[in-house]
C-alpha cells in the first residue's frame, strides 16, 4: 500500500466526529484506503442488490442490522437511508464509528447537505499526488513562502521522468507499472458513462457525451467557452453547461474561479477550466506516449493542468477547502510586449492566485526552464488591490532547483510543489 495523506487526517477526524463522508472521483481508492485504515470495520457496499434493498425497504432495520463501527460504501443509492442516519448520530454520541463513500459525488453530498449537515465531516480524496508517488513525507499545502520552500528543499524529490508522471495520471491502479494504461483509461471511460453519466444526466446518447468530455479535454488550462464547446459538438450552450457541472461534481474537472476583487473592475469573470487528471486528458486526446504529450501543441496547457492539479491535491490531502484559497487573474486591458523582435497585444493574466492570512501570492505557470522575471510583469496588477497584501510571486517552471528572479520573485521546480 502506498500511503496516502489523508490517512492522519483520518485519523485525527475518528477522535471528534461522529462519521466521515468520504468523497472524491470513481477509482481514486476510497473504498481501498477505508478497508485498510479499518479492517475491523464492517463494510457493507449498496452495490450488492440485496443490501440495496434492505436498506431502501427499511433503512431503520438495516443500520440496526449492520451495527456500528461501519463503512458503507455507494451510500448514494439508497437515498432514504440519510434521513436514519441522521437519527442515529443525533441519539449516540459515539464517535468515528460511520464513514461513507461513493463514487457518484452529486447524489452522496445531496443527502449529506440535506440530512447530515453538521454532523458528517466531509473529507475528499483525490488521485495519487506526486509526493505519495515518490513517498514524500511532507504534508503542507502549497503556500509558496519562504519557509515552505525551506522546509520543501528537506523532502522534495524530482520524479525519475516528469512527462511519464503527467502521461500516467494519478489513478491508484496506474501506480502498477504492469497496468495497461490505454485499457485501464477505456475501462474507466466506459464505466464512468454507462454508470455516472447515465444517471446524473439521462444521457442517452453516450457518444455524444464522450466528443464533449473530448472537446473539454482540449480546453484544459484555458478560460472556460461553453459556447465553442458546444459549436464543436452540436450540443446546445445550456446543454454544455448542465455536462460541465456534470464533470465538476464527478470530479473529473475544476474550474478555477476568477479573482474577485472590486479595485479590479477590468477583470474577466469567467472561470478557468482545468482536468483533474492529467492521464485522462492524454487518453480523450489520443496521445499515447509520454513524448507526444510533451512535444505537441497543447504541452504547455497540460503541463499548467498538471501542476494546478499537484496545488489542489496538496491542500484537499491537507484537509483544506481549496476553493478558499485558488483563483486566477485575466484583466480586459491588453498590454504591448516585444517576443522575437515582435511587438504584440496579450491579455494581462495570473495564472494563479493563492491567498492567506491577508496575503495574495501570485502564481505564473511555465512549461520551460529557461524563465525570466519579466513573465511576471502582470503580478503587479495585485498592487491595486486595497484589502490584501502582495506576497512573493512564484513562477513554477522545469528549473532544476529554486532561484531568486528578483527580489520578490522566484522560479520554482514543479516537482517542488
């Protein structure tokens, strides 16, 4: 078993909750990881026609019948069963005795919101970050401060092939080098179809779903366009958009929120889409080696995806709402940049955003090694910003080790984060 963080977090939550809603894509090891932590739980997965129905019929008799401590697994599926559940965690203050996990996200959180707010702690699992692959022992979230890259520079280890990282994806079955990588990401596609999509979106014609999770993958790392989406698949917008919110609550994608500021008032209010992971992208684009995924086109919004994927699993694994914390910049005003001799209008854009304590630290993503500080120049937008402070800006690159551009400035490793 290769070990995942969120385990102490798990721990920790056993101590002081009454149970645990384990949430997180189809495959990226749930189930697993709840069944190791807790061999001495009973598991019981509504998967199984039988205790499917027990559970629909007569919830009340079901939970009597499975006793506690228990892991239910694919709870989504018997929905009347939250409503006992909420019963028994306001009658017993036992704790950590009740986890449940699914791998359909929209029916799980609706009956936990609806039922069991306040009383389930809602933790997510993403796939394999980088620094469980290498066995990195470090577990802060991605606060690039100078003590974080202190502290980061003791554990942080370069993968043996990054591209092969990126290629691969973060699927737990994936870790195997002996799992095929092209039928594993068939199989998935296919079940995540026949089962999610089937039943989140009455979607009848799953090929047609299938050009549009194609179309999104191209689209990764870029400023969402739900009309484009849906010129290019025959969809119509608010179709596209039902579909996307399909792939964000499955937790195929993320869309990265703009950065709400009112001193900006010039600032684009549409989010940026992102995959979650970056083997699922090569699959739908049909790049099947890690060297096309590198050399093509499309290798910078894959490796940006790759590396914005790495910040958001280190603070879910943290136990940290990303949300709070991740935006992004693009302002309305073009500037005028001299490239190759060549005078051109580009959009003024921050790539990320992190905010803390008070502190908005500026994030430009950068597939190449050879960086300079003036691909910087639109951290200074920050300035304007009345409520908050600018922190030190970070351009996460292939460098091979940390360097100071300027001052307030910085180049940053990927394989750093």
């Amino acid at each position: 078993m290769i070990k995942r963080w969120a385990e102490s977090r798990l721990d920790e939550l056993l101590k002081v909750r009454r149970g645990v809603n384990l949430t997180g894509a189809r495959q990226v090891g749930k189930s697993t990881m709840l069944r190791h932590l807790f061999p001495k739980f009973r598991y019981v997965t509504l998967d199984d026609g039988f205790s499917l129905r027990q559970a629909e019929e007569n919830p009340a008799d079901f939970l009597e019948s499975i006793g506690l401590p228990v892991i239910i697994d694919e709870a989504q599926r018997a929905p009347s069963l939250f409503r006992q559940i909420k019963i028994l965690c306001d009658t017993s203050n036992t704790r950590g005795k009740l986890y449940l996990s699914g791998s359909q996200q929209y029916h799980l959180m609706k009956g936990v919101t609806e039922s069991l707010a306040g009383r389930i702690h809602i933790l997510e699992l993403p796939g394999f970050s980088q620094r469980e692959l290498c066995g990195d022992p470090f577990a802060d979230c991605f606060i690039p401060t100078d003590g974080y890259v202190r502290k980061r520079l003791k554990t942080a280890r370069k993968p043996a092939s990054l591209w092969s990282a990126i290629h691969r994806g973060g699927y737990p079955e994936l870790a195997d080098p002996d799992t095929d990588w092209e039928l594993f990401y068939a199989n998935y596609l296919k079940s995540y179809l026949e089962r999610d999509v089937r039943d989140l979106a009455a979607v009848h014609n799953l090929r047609t779903f299938e050009r549009f999770m194609i179309a999104a993958a191209a689209r990764t790392g870029e400023v969402l366009n739900a009309s484009n989406i849906a010129d290019e698949t025959g969809a119509d917008v608010t179709t596209v958009k039902r579909w996307l919110s399909i792939l964000e609550t499955s937790g195929i994608i993320y869309l990265l929120e703009p950065f709400a500021a009112t001193t900006l008032k010039r600032a684009i209010k549409t989010p940026k889409l992102y995959f979650r992971d970056t083997g699922l992208v090569c699959y739908l684009m049909r790049w099947l080696t890690p060297d096309t995924a590198e050399r093509g086109a499309m290798s910078g919004h894959l490796f940006e995806t790759y590396a914005i994927s790495e910040i958001i699993k280190s603070f879910a694994n943290a136990g940290k709402d990303y949300r709070h914390f991740l935006s992004y910049y693009r302002g309305r005003d073009r500037k005028r940049i001299t490239r190759n001799g060549q005078v051109e209008l580009v959009d003024e854009e921050i790539d990320l955003i992190i905010e803390s304590d008070g502190i908005l630290y500026p994030v430009e993503i950068k597939k190449g090694s050879n960086v300079t500080a003036e691909m910087t120049a639109a951290f200074q937008v920050l300035d304007k910003v009345k409520t908050a402070k600018r922190g030190i800006g970070t351009l996460i690159c292939t460098c091979p080790l940390p360097s100071k551009l300027r001052d307030n400035i910085r180049a940053l490793p990927v394989w750093m984060i």
